[in-house]
C-alpha cells in the first residue's frame, strides 16, 4: 500500500500544479491499492519497466496505421521481436501529435505544439527517454510566481496566496477552507473510492461499483457533494471540458502531477528517435481512405504521391484517432459498439498560438510567465531556460474559444492571441513575425486534440472503443487512463503490440 496524500495533485489540463501544490499539504493521507500498477506510478522513484517483447510463433505481417507515439511504440517492439512491421502516416513527419515548433523563432527558441508536459510518474514514457538517451528538464521554474487570472485579476500564486479573499461565490462554510482543506473534503474521497475499485489502465475497468461518476460532469462532482461554485473554480478555474466525473477522476488517479518535465531539446526528438530505428518501415505521405478485412487477412487502400495503392498483412494496428477514421471512405462492419464508439467519442479543440517575445520582462516582477485563466486557457513561458533574452509566451486555448479562434484568419488569429496574452502580461509586446499558432482540431490527421469521454458514456459504448475487432487491434491515447499524454499514446501501442504478438 502506498501513501499518496501528499502526493494528490489534480491535472494540470484542468489547473496549474502551482496553484494545487498545496492540496496536498493539508489532505489526509490516502491509501492506494496494491494493484495500482507500474504505468499509473506507484513511487516517484522511476521503476525499470521491461519493453520488450518476446516473439511467440511464427513471424507476422503487421500493418499499422499512423506513425504518432502509439503507432511508433507498437511498430518498434514488434519489429524487435522479429515480426515484418508497415506503418502508414499521412504526415510527412513522425510523432503525431508530439510536434515541436522550431520556426520561425529566432536564436534557436522552441515551443510545443502538441504533447507539452511529462508528470514525474509516467514511468513508460521515461523508461523510452532512457532507453533512447534522452534526457528532461522543469517543465516550469520553481522559484517564480504563475499567476491565476479569475474575472480579470491578476492573482499571483504564492504559498501566501490567500484565494478565498478572490472569490464571492463561495458559501460561509467553504470560506473558512484553505484549497487543501476544500480538496480533502470534495474531491479525495471520491478519489479514494475510484482509487481503491481496480486498476485504472486495466482492460476490464470501470467496475459496475463506479457507475454513480459516470452520471454528472466532472465540475458537477463538486456540487454533488454540497461545494458552493467557488470551490471548483479555485481548485480547477473552471476550465473542464464537458467530460464525465469518471474521466477526470481516472486521470487524477492515473497520475501525480507534483513535478512536471520536458524532453530537453524538443519532445519531439522521442518519435524522431523511435522513427530512426523503424528507417524503411514507415510510409510517409501515405493517406489511408479504407480499411477491409478479409479471410487473408486486413487490407489498407491509401493515395500516396497522387496514386492508389494498397497493402495487406496479417495483423492490423489502428492508432487513428476516432475522429479520423470514421472519415474513411470505407471500413470492415465493426461490432455496434465499436461503431458507436467511432461515431460519439468526442475530442477536446485546442488551438495554441506561441507569440515571440523581445525580451521576459516579467521575470523581474518575480513571474515564470505561466498563467491559468478562468475562460479555458492557459499560457505557457516555454523559453524561460532557453538561452536567449528573448522569450515565448505559448497561449493553450481550450473548448469553444478555441473553435472561435479557427474562424479567424492567420493574422487575426495571432493579434487575438496576442491581445489575449498581453491582457495576462502586458509587458510581453509579442513580435507576431516571428510568432506562429496550430489549430489541432484544423489538422486532418487529429481533427481534435485529445480525446474524452462524456457521462454516460463509459458504461455505454466504451467497453468497445479498444476491443479487438477481427484481425483488426486498436490503439492511442483515446484508448488509455492517461489521454491527452504521451504516456497514453505509449501504453495503448504497447498494449496492442503485445495483443497482435500473443495471436501471433
């Protein structure tokens, strides 16, 4: 058994780790399950987790589908048991949506457009960073100020930050609260009932016991429990997407968000790393339009330079996102579950404009240039142990302003940014030459940046969003406890790669 209470951080996709850090101080310490397994982290001390895959049979055809992390892992591990691996990417790159922008900033400055952040106990994705000698680094410093943005007022976050003081919707009771003390009575005992019903990455959860989360969103958790609106507004700032109570507390018991880190030079040099041993193995450029599954086995009709062409194997791994692959023009008839999965799962719209500053100015003012706002949007100081005087400031806009944001064009989307930007640190004055923006929910290979899951829905169709249909498996971060992480991507291409080699 392992004692987590002080290590009780909610996800940085809904609050900044600087604002929760002191949760944990206060919260009553909680005993996790013995089964909580090495991918969920059971010690911030990185386990040393064997990858590899021992080949069972005769070696087989395995065509996979995208060549982000999922499909990466998968195509590596089966190729080093020894299996012929195909994988078909419509990209011209590797790594999906782990993208890193390195133009058109200047002095070598860098920011992420996709996959941004690595919790301390995400064990697989670390024991790939060593395994292919790549090292992290903060992904924010330690001894600056963010600052939380709640109805235009700069709040900056120190542990002598006073929050209740911010907020009128709070009720008399709840004011009396310190953040700890609003987390240990609204949030940690359903934690520690989610925590203690089974594994969170197992292929048979949730259990029928956690039906009850499934039912309201995950801000509506709070009012179940008699919060006033306040106290989710303070613990989260209110940027939650439309996502069921199960799907935010499987994340928090996936993960500890205490520390979190980067790859030092790029996240993208891990699917770069990954591609470099698959040299030969992936198809670029390769659109995939159809998928068929015959007696012979999976069959992949994709236009590559302007033509038709077409590859079968013996096993097929999809790693399309959902919103992707119900656009082919044809598939195999999957299971109804299967079906309604492809069509309802939903993807969170993410637009992040990374604005090039002169100078970090803000830094003097005892500020990292990190921010969590209160209209679904954070901003992220990625340069600020860069070795320039200048700076980025990277606007993650989520949900319905993110879609507005894809309305605009180009230009108008960079001076909104930046507007925005400047609204949080107005000394920033962004070079919007030398800036640049990605919509992910723009791109036709994610169409969406990660994916949720709605009430309701997990004990509807999800059973069915990562089964094997046929000769057909399934991966990605859609499929995993951790979505939206690289850490997703990892164990859901590891999972099917161990599926197709155990058939095999």
């Amino acid at each position: 058994m392992n004692t987590v209470g002080t290590r009780l951080r909610p996800h940085a996709l809904v609050g900044r780790r600087s604002v929760l850090k002191w949760l944990a101080a206060a919260v009553p310490a909680m005993q996790m399950s013995a089964h909580r397994g090495l991918a969920q982290g059971q010690t911030n001390a990185s386990p040393r987790i064997d990858t590899r895959i021992t080949r069972r049979g005769k070696a087989k055809r395995v065509l996979i589908l995208g060549a982000g992390l999922s499909g990466l892992v998968a195509g590596y591990e089966l190729m080093q048991a020894g299996h012929a691996v195909t994988l078909l990417e419509g990209r011209t790159r590797p790594g999906g949506r782990v993208y890193t922008l390195r133009t058109p900033f200047s002095d070598g400055l860098i920011a992420e457009a996709g996959a941004g952040r690595i919790p301390i106990d995400h064990h697989w994705t670390h024991a790939y960073l060593r395994q292919f000698g790549l090292s992290t680094e903060p992904f924010e410093p330690a001894t600056l100020a963010p600052l939380l943005v709640s109805k235009g007022r700069r709040i900056p976050l120190t542990p002598d930050t006073q929050l209740t003081q911010y907020f009128d919707d709070l009720s008399p009771e709840d004011k009396k609260l310190s953040p700890a003390e609003m987390a240990g009575k609204y949030l940690v005992p359903a934690l520690r009932e989610v925590m203690s019903a089974g594994d969170v990455a197992a292929a048979s959860w949730p259990p029928a016991s956690l039906r009850k989360y499934d039912q309201y969103g995950f801000m509506d958790l709070f009012r179940e429990h008699g919060a006033s609106p306040g106290v989710a507004k303070i613990l989260f700032s209110g940027a939650i997407p439309d996502v069921s109570a199960l799907w935010g507390l499987r994340v928090l018991a996936a993960t500890d968000f205490d520390h979190e880190e980067r790859i030092k030079g790029g996240n993208d040099l891990l699917p770069q790393a990954m591609a470099a041993k698959l040299s030969g193995k992936i198809l670029y450029d390769a659109r995939v339009i159809g998928v068929e599954d015959g007696r012979a086995g999976p069959r992949v009709t994709f236009i590559r330079a302007g033509e038709h062409h077409s590859v079968e194997g013996d096993y097929l791994i999809c790693t399309l996102p959902f919103t992707t692959l119900r656009a082919l023009e044809f598939m195999p008839t999957f299971s109804a579950l299967k079906r309604q999965a492809i069509r309802e799962m939903a993807y969170a719209s993410v637009v992040k404009v990374a604005l090039q500053t002169p100078t970090r100015d803000w830094e003097r003012q005892g500020l990292s240039g990190f921010a969590k706002t209160d209209r679904s949007s954070e901003i992220w100081s990625p340069a600020w142990n860069q070795a320039s005087k200048r700076g980025i400031l990277v606007l993650y806009q989520q949900g319905p302003t993110a879609d507005e944001f894809d309305r605009l064009s180009p230009d108008a989307l960079l001076l909104q940014g930046a507007t925005t930007v400047q609204a949080v640190f107005p000394e920033s004055k962004p070079d919007l030459a030398n800036s640049t923006s990605y919509s992910w929910q723009l791109d036709e290979y994610a169409r969406g940046a990660y994916g949720l899951v709605q009430p309701g829905q997990y004990y509807s169709w999800y059973p069915g969003a990562a089964a094997v249909e046929g000769r057909i498996h399934f991966a990605g971060e859609h499929l995993s406890a951790t979505p939206g992480f690289m850490q997703g991507a990892i164990t859901s291409g590891h999972r099917a790669a161990v599926e197709v080699n155990a058939r095999a």
